[in-house]
C-alpha cells in the first residue's frame, strides 16, 4: 500500500539542514509510490520550500508565525498537529536533532502511537521495511518493526543518503496559518556556540581532539587540518571539561554524534561514551601516544605519537598530495 | 516540593555486550543505574534539600531493579517505587513504559519530575516527553542548570552545545543532561538508611491496567552486533615515513582526501 508521508524539515540560521534531505530520502523509501510532503515551520520558511521540492518532496506546507521564531514544543507541537489533522498522513518522518528529539515523543504521544527514533538505516522497503537503530551506545544495533497503522521514526543525520537535488523539479507550496496561543516555555536567551563554517553534526571530515590537546592553543593545528579537509573541528568531553574549546564541539553520548567520511581522534583515549558518538564514522584515524589507547581498537589507521608532531606533517603531506 | 525522579536499570556503560538467540546476554552483567538518570536524582534531592518536601523515584522492571531503587535512596531519595512487569509483560516499548508512568503519576500531584535525557541502553530518549504530555504538563529536555523560585523555573537548556535560557513554571517534567551535577555516591550512613526507607511494589493491577492498553506498538525483529571491525593498521617505523603512509592511504586505499 502507497503512504501519504509528512516529513519535517529543520532550519538553521536562516538554510535547511541536511537531515532534511536525507529524511525526504527515507520518506520515498517507506512512501511505497506514495506522496511526499514537506512541512516547515519558523518565522519565516517560506523561501526554503523550493530546496525541499528540488531533493525531492512532491509538495511543501509551511506555518509561520512569529511565535515560531524559537523551537519550543509546545508550538511547534500546535503548528505540527495543525498540519497534521489537515494532512492526514499514514508516516511520519523527523530528523532525530536536538529539536527532534524534543518534540517527535511528545506528537508520538499525542496520537497515541510508536515512534522509532534514531533510525540509521532503512531495509526493505514500503510496508515491509525494517528500521535499524543503534542500542548500548552503538555496541549493538535492532532491527524494528512497526506494528501500527500509522508508521513514526527519526533519522540519525548524516546516516541515509539524500537524493540528488534536481533544480528543475517543481511542486506546490502552500502555507497554512495557525493560532500558536499558550506557550508554557519563554525562550529568554540563546547562546550560539557553534561555530560558523561546516556543521559539525554533517561535516564529511571531523579533526576532533581530547585532553592529550593540552590547551586552547593547542586546538589550532587541529583548525588547521580541519579547514584544509573542509571539515570540522570536534572534541572529547576531556579537552571540554578541561576548558581547552566550547562544548558545541563535544562528540559522543552527550554531545554530537558524528558519522562523517573520515574521523581524526587526536590525544583521545576512547571511552565508551566517546565511541557513541563516532564510531559508526566511515575511516577512523587515531593518533596517540599511548599504544594501548582504546581508540585504536575502533581506529582502521594509528599512528603511535606525539600529536603536535604528528599533525603538522599531516598537514604538510595533504597539501603535497592536492597540489598534485 | 513533591518531587518524582524516574530510574532505569542499565547495563554498565563498560560491558561488553554480547548477543546470542537475537537477544543480549544479560547473565552475569553488571547492572547501574542509567547515568543520565542519576542526574536526576541527584538534582532531585539537592532540590529537596533547598525547597523542602520528598523525593520519591520509580521505576518500572524486575525485582532486581530493587538494588538500583535501594542505591538512589541510599543517594538521598526519600521513597521509591518498583512498578514490578515481570508477571504481565513480555514486551514494552516506549509507549508502554510512558504509559505505565504516567497512570501511576497521574493523581500524585507532582511538582516536578525528572529524567535522565536518554537511557544508555536502549537510546530513545522518549519516555520524559512522552510522560510530560499524558500528564498534560509542560516540559524541557536536557538541562544543565534549574532554578527554582516558588512556582517559577529558570532552565538552562542544551542544545546541541548552544545553551537555551528559558523560563517556565511547575508544575513541570525535565530530562538531565550531563554537567547538570555530580551526582553523589552514597554513604556508609545513607546505605544504612536506605534499608528502612519505604520501596513500594506494585503490579499493573494495582493501577488498573490492562496489559492490552500498554502493548507496544513497536516490536524488535532483532538484535546483532555491528560487523567486527578488521583490527586496524597501527603504522610502524619512522614517523614521517608513517605520516607519508597514512596520507597516501587516505587518499588511494580510503579515497576520503
Ligand atoms: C554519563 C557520561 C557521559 C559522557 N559523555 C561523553 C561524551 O559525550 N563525549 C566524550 O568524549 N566523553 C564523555 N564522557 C567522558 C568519558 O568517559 C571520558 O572521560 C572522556 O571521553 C575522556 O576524554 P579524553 O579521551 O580526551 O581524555 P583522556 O581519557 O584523558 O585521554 C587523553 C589521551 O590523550 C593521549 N595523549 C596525551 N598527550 C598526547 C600527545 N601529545 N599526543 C598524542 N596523544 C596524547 C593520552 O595517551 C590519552 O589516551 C562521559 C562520561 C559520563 C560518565
């Protein structure tokens, strides 16, 4: 049977993040043939409906209200469940971000249904497919089923590749106003950390760092080499709580969790809640001074040594390599 | 204050895990209170302590999760329940478990409940929201930082590393995130006293369940281990040479320069 399948697109400074794509990716996966319905929500989203058209969603709903400014559960909840009665879909796809994860159990409850968060991979397809997530910190993975009419699930960004983005492609865009009354959260601040540049959360290359870092100063060759990869530059909780770079840079449990091309563990011994966060990244390189470090279990190149070493001849030695 | 913490038994963060008949060994593991959770109890009762009033955690398991309600008291908490499944239930998802906790929240007249953000085994992170909107109160996920004046909450939210400032009042459900506290270990004396402290044991019965309201709606087909990573390459000799190696892998073996 086809499925009508709403997915919820998430901006970040004004462009859609990738997760978006890759959730309009996972929705024609389950929609069977079926209709592929974007769905924004901010305070001004408009102008983002054409991008999720050209990655593939067959129309776009937008609610904009200045309420919608801020993520808040409750109304983004209120704009979602508008679009949601109206719309009627038999899935529903969310990326599985911090807003996700805030807000995808709450609409779950609400309709009183299943919701398989966290989902990295897809198998088969349609009413057939099978939801793979990780558990125990990604030491192990389960397949999950949904058992009820109407299927829910988030996806892990970076983790389901989107489509090709087809400039030509055209679909509807219509918006839908919404009364956000009764906001029981006031946002009252918020502090960007994150750095500009490549999101951390769907950068293809990440240089991340640990204690063994030693200092802010420290980070820089770690800059260096990530600017030359175009990637990002991450950390461990260690090199956070010892206050060498902000925690937006905090890969693992706690913090982001990465699944880039290529992930480099500088000073990083690989604890078990460091590993949540990156081992699923496709080539692992881990430099340590120490041989029996953990990291290098996970590691598919190591190098044994001294980082501040190591690092600058890496740099030196890709620059080589891509003036060639 | 009438305060809830909600507990999860978990596997040690620091097992290996194994599965055999597309489920995980459990046999002989060591089990823990989840560590997000244990935020939340600690907040919970340097919450107590400030404003007055009890703190109760529950959880919903087996018998053995009685050890992991007896170390929370012995933490601090005043009082803790064990919502026992084992004779009831084969299977739970989220939505049972949500369900379950809030049909046993749902006349306790809480002020504010916490939860850890996400239990380390399973990974979800659903349960606290799920609970929040059967109650019908408010909510606000991984916090580092709560203030309480009177009715009034001052959060501080974490956002993927970008902090929130937000204002909301009780009552009110928050999931723990870490760097919220440290959470305690308890004392000699607080063990001692734990063994007098009330934990109440209940069946889906005495809430007036029906196990046909809580079935999942979600079912695990299986369990596996992702595939055994090849041992990687640890690079040998001079540490140029070593650098020059692993570039050049990078590039032609990896192809991910
Ligand atoms: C509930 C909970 C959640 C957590 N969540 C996270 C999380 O999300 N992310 C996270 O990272 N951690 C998390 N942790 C902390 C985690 O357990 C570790 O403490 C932390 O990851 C250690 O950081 P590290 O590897 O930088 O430091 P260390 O373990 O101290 O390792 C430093 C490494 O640097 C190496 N080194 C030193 N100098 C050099 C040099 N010059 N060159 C090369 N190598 C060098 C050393 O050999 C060592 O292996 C969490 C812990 C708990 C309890």
């Amino acid at each position: 049977m086809s499925k009508k399948v709403l997915v919820l697109g998430e901006a970040r400074e004004g462009a859609l993040r990738n997760v978006s794509f890759e959730a309009i990716a996972a929705a024609k996966t389950v929609s069977g043939g079926g209709e592929v319905v974007g769905l924004l929500v901010g305070d001004a989203v408009q102008s983002l409906a054409e991008e999720m058209i050209q990655y593939g969603a067959d129309r776009v709903v937008t609610v904009e209200h200045p309420h919608l400014k801020h993520y808040t559960s409750d109304g983004y909840g209120q704009a979602f469940m508008a679009v949601y009665e109206q719309e009627k879909p038999e899935a529903v796809i969310f990326g599985h971000t911090a807003n996700g994860k805030d807000l995808s159990p709450k609409i779950a409850s609400k309709l009183g249904t299943g919701l398989i968060s966290d989902v990295t991979a897809i198998e088969g397809e349609g009413d057939d497919a099978l939801f793979v997530r990780p558990i125990y910190s990604g030491k192990a993975f389960e397949k999950v089923k949904n058992k009820e009419d109407l299927l829910f699930f988030s996806i892990r960004p970076n983790n389901i590749a989107p489509l090709e983005k087809d400039a030509g492609r055209s679909g509807e865009a219509t918006s839908v106003s919404v009364d956000i009354t009764n906001l029981r959260t006031i946002i009252k601040d918020v502090v960007r950390k994150s750095t500009e540049g490549v999101d951390l959360s769907e950068a293809k290359v990440v240089v991340a760092g640990g204690r063994g870092v030693k200092s802010a100063d420290g980070f820089k060759p770690l800059e260096e080499l990530a600017n030359l990869l175009g990637g990002a530059v991450g950390a461990s909780r260690g090199a956070c709580d010892a206050d060498y770079c902000d925690y937006s840079l905090q890969i693992g449990q706690t913090g982001k969790v990465v699944t880039p091309d290529l992930y480099i563990a500088a000073g990083i011994s690989g604890a078990i809640q460091h590993m949540a966060g990156m081992s699923n990244s496709k080539v692992i390189v881990a430099i340590n001074k120490d041989p029996e470090a953990n990291i290098f279990k996970v590691a598919d190149y190591g190098i044994v040594g001294d980082l501040f070493e190591v690092i600058p001849m890496m740099i030196e030695e890709i620059k080589k390599v891509k003036t060639n | 204050m009438n305060i809830y913490a909600l507990v999860k038994r978990t596997f040690d963060t620091e097992e290996k895990i194994a599965v055999a008949n597309g489920k995980i060994v459990d046999d002989g593991a060591e089990f823990i209170i989840n560590p997000y959770d244990e935020y939340a109890i600690e907040e919970a009762i340097q919450l107590r302590d400030e404003h007055g009033g009890e703190v109760t955690v529950i959880t919903i398991g087996d018998e053995e999760a009685e050890k992991q309600l007896r170390t929370a008291l012995a933490m601090g908490a005043d009082k803790a329940v064990l919502i026992n499944t084992e004779d009831d239930l084969d299977e739970m998802d989220e939505y049972t478990v949500a369900k379950i906790v809030a049909e046993y929240l749902k006349d306790k007249d809480a002020d504010l409940i916490l939860a850890g953000n996400v239990a380390i085994d399973g990974g979800s992170g659903q349960v606290g929201p799920r609970v929040a909107e059967l109650l019908g109160i408010n909510y606000v996920t991984t916090i580092t930082n709560l203030e309480i004046d009177g009715t009034s909450a001052k959060i501080v939210r974490d956002v993927e590393g970008d902090s929130e400032t937000i204002e909301t009042s009780l009552p009110l459900l928050v999931t723990a995130q870490q760097g919220l506290n440290e959470p305690r270990y308890p004392s000699l004396p607080g063990i001692m006293k734990a063994k007098k402290k009330p934990l109440e044991e209940l069946e889906l019965d005495d809430l007036d369940i029906d196990e046909d309201d809580v079935e999942p709606k979600t079912e695990t087909v299986e369990i596996f281990l992702p595939p055994a990573k090849e041992a990687g390459r640890v690079l040998e000799g001079d540490l140029a040479d070593q650098v020059k190696e692993l570039v050049d892998l990078l590039n032609k073996e990896a192809k991910v320069l």
